[in-house]
C-alpha cells in the first residue's frame, strides 16, 4: 500500500472542543469515548486546574487516563494564548464581575489579539502533518471554561474550520 495514501487527508478530520468545568470524570471521559476521539490536543499553557474537583485534567492524571483509553495526547502551547492576551479577558471579566469558571462569552479585545497574534502566526501545517504521523481522524480541542463561546478553544477550532473545512462540534 503507498504510505501516502495511507495518511488521512485534512478534510477527513473531525473536530471537537471540550472543556472541564462542569464536569465528572465519567462524564469528561465518556464524551470523549462515546465521540471516538483519537487524538487529545491540550491547548492550555498551564496544565493545571485548581481544586480536587477538577483534578482529573492536571497534566499527569489526565495523560495518564487517556493513555488507558488509548487517544494519544498532544499539548499544543502554539495555539496557547500568552499571558499578555490572557490580561486582556481578565481585566474585562473584573470590569464585569465575573469569574473565569462562570464566563459566558470572550471579549471582542481578547478576541482581535488572539487572532492578530496567535492565530495569523501558528504553524498549522506542522500541527497537521502532527495529525497526519497519529493518523487522527477524531481530534479534540481541550481547554478549562464549561461554554466554547468563553475560550479561545472556539476561536482555534473557527478557525481550522475556515482554513481546512474541518466539521466542528462541541461537547
């Protein structure tokens, strides 16, 4: 069999962000399992979640799981947003009184930075030639906010829905 035809193509490539507030473990793993997902990209710069609740999704405990479960783990820090982008939603969520756990949506100053600055300047062939050497057909993005409209994970998935024609769904 040729090698390259036996590398999925961009376009077979389904998309799904996930997030972990709000969840168990059974019921965070099980959407993974349930939607077949095959490859877990983590695409937080800290690894890490506050609170015993949400232990589960620290970097050691959660590589751990789903090597059990078989999906193969990536921790995409590219499409991470910086610190500095980060100020800018946390100054608005003040503003507003909100918490990053409650956060309903993005503001439009987090949005234009990320996009201006993480987004226009991420290597996505490298990620999808990543993709290509796992064979993943089923991909999740993975961050921490319970809604998609409150993380920068809608904002990446948006946009490899844009450049690739990826399917994306939320779970």
């Amino acid at each position: 069999m040729d090698k390259r035809n036996s590398k999925p193509d961009k376009k077979n490539v389904k998309l799904y962000t996930i997030g972990v507030y709000g969840s168990t473990p059974d019921s965070f793993f099980r959407k993974l399992t349930d939607n077949n997902i095959d490859t877990f990209c983590d695409i937080r710069r800290r690894r890490g979640v506050r609170g015993a609740e949400y232990a589960f999704a620290n970097s050691t405990r959660l590589q751990n799981r789903l090597k059990k479960l078989d999906i193969n783990y990536l921790h995409i820090l590219g499409l991470s947003p910086p610190d500095e982008i980060r100020q800018i939603q946390y100054s608005q969520d003040k503003e507003q009184n909100t918490s990053q756990r409650k956060r309903e949506t993005l503001s439009k100053d987090f949005i234009k930075a990320y996009n201006d600055k993480v987004l226009q300047n991420f290597d996505f062939k490298s990620l999808i030639d990543q993709l290509n050497a796992l064979n993943s057909k089923m991909v999740v993005l993975f961050c921490v906010e319970k809604s998609p409209a409150a993380c920068h994970r809608s904002l990446a998935a948006e946009y490899l829905n844009k450049k690739y024609n990826f399917p994306v769904y939320h779970l």
